[in-house]
C-alpha cells in the first residue's frame, strides 16, 4: 500500500453507511483513510468482491484485514479514548460473539439499523463534546458553593462557635483526647488549626469568595481546590449540624469538578456513575426498609405535611386524590429505580432520562425546600447532555466563544482522571454492592473504608422511610414559670396561622435539625439540651438563628420543651395547620438546673 494509513471500506451507496462513516472520520481525523468499495474494491484483490457487500472492511498499514464489528470497534481505536470496545472485544469474554451476531444482523436489516440510530442518537450524529455541559455545570457548582458557603457565614458562630450550641473547640479537643493523632485523619478539617470564631467566620467568606471566582471563571482550578478543602472542613466543623446528604453529595460533586477542568471525558462519566449511584440507591433504600407506605404507594399521602420544611403548594398538593398521589409514588419509584439505567444508553436515551429526572427534581422544589440539594441533583443532570444540546439554547455565537476558551485534554488530564477513577468507581461499584448484599467486595471493602473520612465517594438513600405523623417540638420560655411564650423558627412549622415558607437556596441547619428531634427521645438528643443552656443565657449568636424569642432581647429565667403534632388545616380553614399537645419532653429548667449538672461537653 502506498498509504501508510489504515484503510476503512464501506458501502457507498448505503444510506445510513454514510451517516456512520461522516461520524467516525470526524472522529478519527487523518488518521484513516475511508473509501466506498464501489470504487476501491479492485485495488484489493484479495479480498473477494462479495466480502466488501456484506462487511465493512479494514485494512491496517501492515497488511491485516478486519471485516464486521472487528473492523468497527478497531476503527474506533484510532479516535483519542475510544479504545475501550476494541479492548473489550478482545478481552471480555463472550463481547466478540455478540458483537459479530449485532452486525450481522443490523447490516442484513439496514432500515431497522436507520431506525435505532435515529432513535439512539438523533438524526444529526456528531460526535459528542462536553465543553458547554462543563462550562456551564461549573458555573452551576459555583452558586451551589456560593448559596451553602453564604448559609454558613449567617448561621456558624450560633451552631459550632465559642458561644455556640455545639462549640468546636470543645469537639476538637475531646476527639483528639480520645483518638491521640488520628483525629487529624478521622476529622480532616482546615480548623485544627484554629477554632476560633474568627477563623471561622473567615473560612465562611473565604469560600463565598472562592465560589464567586468559580462562577466568573477566574483561576477555576485553584477555587475549586479550596472549595473542596473548605466545605470538608466545615462538614466536620459542623457535627450534627452538617451529617446532611446534601453535604456529601456536595463535597464528592465538587472533588470531581477539580478533575473536570482538564478537559477529560473520563470525568464526564464519573459525574454520571456518580447520579446513578445517588439515584439508584435512594430507590433501593426505601425497598430495602420494607416501609409499608412506599410498599403500598401511599408515602405521598403524608410526605407533604410530614416533610422537613414544607412549601405553600405541598399543603394543596396534601389535597389531591389518593390515586393521583398514588401515582406519583410509583413515579418516583420508577425513576429512581428504573429511569437510571437509561444513564448508560445512548444520547437519546440520556437525554430522556435527564428530562425525568429534572422533572421530578422540580416538582421537589414546588413542593418543599431543600435548599440547593434539588439544583446541584439538576446541575449532575447536564453530564447526560452534551454540547449538541446546549448549543440550542445558548446561541451559535456565544457557545462558538465559549468551545474556543474550553481545555484541551493533554497527557496530564487524562492520566489524572485515569487515577481518580481506578480509586472512585470500585469505592462506588462496593457500596451499591453492599447495599444490596450486606457485603464488601474484598479489595474496594478495604478502600471504601481507607478512604471514607475524605467524602470523595459516599453512601446515599433519600427518605428510607416515610414518616405519617409530624411531632413538632417546640421551645418555650417564660419568665414566672406560668405564663409560657414560643421560640419561633424562621422556617419550621410553629404558629398554625403561619404559612410554609420556601427557603431556597439557604439552608437552615437549626430548623433542620429541630425537625429531627421531635422524632427522638430526649436523652439522643443531648445538643439540645445545651441549645436550651444557651438560650437561658442569651448567647447572641444562638438566639439570632431564631426568628421570634420570648421576652424579644431579654433571655427568659425558665425554658421548656414541648411535643405537638401537626397536620395540615382541613382544606378551607383559616389556619396553615393544626396541632396537638402530646406532651413535655423536658420540664421547665432554669440556668442553675444546668449549672448544677455536669457539663455535657460536646455529643
């Protein structure tokens, strides 16, 4: 041959041939030469004429001849990262059969080939790029980052500050007491240097910061480092106060988004396994439990009144009929469970999937207030596009811009994403396997558990079970132990005429955990007992995380905590909700009662 390139031979006067053809020489670039057997077949003569009518045929620069999906899939090996179908087609056992039974039956059948093509990938094939998708989810990560880290800085000093509910110092100083200097690897946190309130503070505006230049796009790599650092810092600063899935869905998103900057299509799927894996165990969880409401399809009957943080249009959507509810469950169900596997087909497929899932992730949003949680699930959403997508909606001129400025992959970025693979995908191959068996895979067990205080990779399952009451636990305060007034909180349900409120995208983190409380016995809840210590003794910072307090600035002399239940108002009235004194979980307590008792220290 006087080229001393691979030479790819198809059909010329098959329709869909061609479509393929244009796309795989837009992938491989110069290094193939493709040529229809009509006017090439005779300048190679040992190859029978009636090969090239039934066979796509390569031939390599030394002389080798592959015909069918074998010449297919090391065609694609030339193209930079498509080389994985020919290893597989090599090495995986029974892939080469199957492969080789697929061509022939799809070139036999060249109208049902047209079909699936059209219905896979779309009647324009191009090859897929991720620089819009990458663009803009970076700049999505950024006011993620931006809404948490501006959470943080309002409410910090009143949860984990010196005079706080839960003060880090105290946290910092037990755990290295009772681990010596494993504590630094089992609670990596920045804050081990200072635990101060200032420090604090700082670390809160240093990643409002970090999260802006994320957003511009300024120095995107070295903000994405200190974001990443940043928030694991405070998820362990946090305690209690930040055990949120959420917050672990945040800090893998925003491990990976370091990698992302590269260019690397590797990332691309690791961000997909990564909402798999979120989704697809949030499904199996709520199987597993053997709740019967999920069994029964009735969760949606007392998720909207029972949720967290309810929105105004959950208490109508309370109203809707049982079969429609119904529905809905099954809905659920069927996207967490079902929907996901579509994330590994094709583009079209993809793109479905990803129409479902931001779908059912706002109806979430209408419905209650899960602060960024729902938009950053939305924002994962866009590694199940691509750029073909996005240039439909972001305009020829500024998407051409933006493909200009975006990374090209070197030798650097890929071997990096190579690496944060080979150790992320078996951690996250082992805990769906775990969750499903109850077992470690050997080997990944071992990572899954080396590695598990960074966050990289993390275990989820959304709403396991599904609540059908709502205990409210309220704090009140009084100053003669006989007339009692309410702590309000600015979002948890409290005065029944008071509306839900939406709270998107700040994350009350006491609202929060006070929700949980009212569905646990007193003595597992040994922080708030140190929340009531506080607020006897006026602590600035914890009263302010309230929105109304008994007696206004002056702290009240005694303080209670009381357990109502609530529902929403029948439809109609002219209360929100209404509730039900179920009882004291702790009497009436003044300063001295605490004084009196041992420090609680930090649970």
């Amino acid at each position: 041959m006087a080229d001393a390139r691979a030479t790819f031979i198809f059909d010329g006067d098959c329709g869909i041939c061609r479509t393929w053809v244009n796309y795989w020489r837009q992938l491989t670039g110069d290094a193939v030469v493709y040529r229809s057997y009509q006017e090439a077949a005779g300048e190679f003569a040992a190859i029978p004429a009636d090969a090239f009518r039934h066979a796509v045929q390569l031939i390599e620069p030394g002389g080798e001849v592959l015909s069918g999906a074998a010449a297919t899939f090391k065609l694609l090996s030339y193209a930079p990262g498509r080389g994985t179908s020919w290893w597989l087609y090599r090495h995986a056992p029974g892939f080469e059969p199957a492969s080789e039974l697929a061509y022939r039956v799809l070139s036999q059948r060249r109208g049902l080939l047209t079909w699936l093509t059209h219905a896979l990938w779309g009647r324009k094939l191009e090859p897929e790029r991720y620089d819009l998708v990458a663009w803009l989810f970076l700049r999505g990560l950024g006011l993620v980052y931006l809404a948490a880290f501006l959470s943080l800085a309002a409410q910090i000093r009143g949860l984990v500050g010196a005079q706080g509910i839960l003060p880090l110092g105290e946290y910092l100083d037990a755990a290295h007491q009772g681990w010596g200097t494993d504590a630094y690897w089992r609670l990596p946190t920045l804050f081990w240097l200072d635990a101060s309130d200032a420090a604090l503070i700082a670390g809160a505006w240093l990643g409002v910061a970090l999260a802006g230049l994320l957003t511009l796009g300024i120095l995107q790599r070295v903000a994405l480092v200190g974001l990443f650092a940043l928030y694991l810092s405070f998820v362990y600063a946090g305690q209690i106060f930040m055990t949120y899935q959420w917050d672990m869905l945040l800090v893998e998103a925003g491990f990976l988004a370091i990698f992302l900057t590269g260019g690397s299509r590797i990332v691309v799927w690791l961000y997909r396994l990564l909402l798999f894996r979120f989704l697809f165990l949030a499904g199996l969880v709520k199987l597993a439990s053997g709740d019967p409401t999920w069994q029964q399809l009735t969760a949606l009957d007392y998720h909207f009144f029972t949720q967290p943080l309810p929105s105004p249009l959950a208490y109508y959507a309370a109203q809707l009929p049982h079969w429609l509810l119904s529905a809905g469950t099954a809905a659920a169900l069927v996207i967490e469970l079902v929907a996901v596997a579509l994330i590994f087909l094709p583009r079209r497929p993809r793109m479905l999937a990803a129409a479902l899932v931001i779908g059912f992730q706002v109806l979430i949003m209408l419905t209650g207030s899960y602060n960024w949680f729902n938009l950053l699930t939305i924002l994962l959403c866009l590694f199940l596009l691509d750029d073909q997508v996005l240039r439909r909606f972001m305009g020829a001129d500024f998407a051409a811009a933006i493909v200009a400025l975006a990374p090209r992959p070197g030798r650097v970025a890929p071997v990096l994403a190579a690496l944060v693979a080979v150790i992320v995908v078996p951690i996250g191959v082992n805990l769906v396997y775990s969750s499903l068996t109850g077992r470690n895979i050997p080997l990944a067990g071992a990572m899954t558990e080396a590695l598990a205080p960074l966050l990289i990779v993390n275990p989820y399952g959304l709403f396991a079970t599904t609540t059908t009451t709502r205990p409210v636990l309220i704090l009140e305060g009084s100053a003669d132990n006989r007339t009692w007034r309410e702590y309000v909180l600015p979002f948890l349900p409290g005065p029944v005429d008071r509306a839900p409120k939406w709270n998107i995208p700040y994350q009350p983190r006491l609202d929060w955990q006070l929700w949980f409380a009212g569905y646990s016995a007193p003595g597992q809840q040994r922080w708030l007992e140190r929340l009531m210590q506080r607020l006897l003794e006026g602590s600035p910072h914890v009263v302010a995380l309230f929105r109304e307090t008994p007696g206004g600035a002056r702290p009240p002399k005694y303080i209670r905590a009381q357990l109502y239940d609530y529902r929403f108002a029948p439809a109609g009235s002219a209360a929100w909700w209404e509730r039900r004194l179920d009882g004291a979980v702790l009497p009436a307590l003044t300063l001295e009662d605490f004084r009196r008792t041992a420090p609680l220290g930090v649970r």
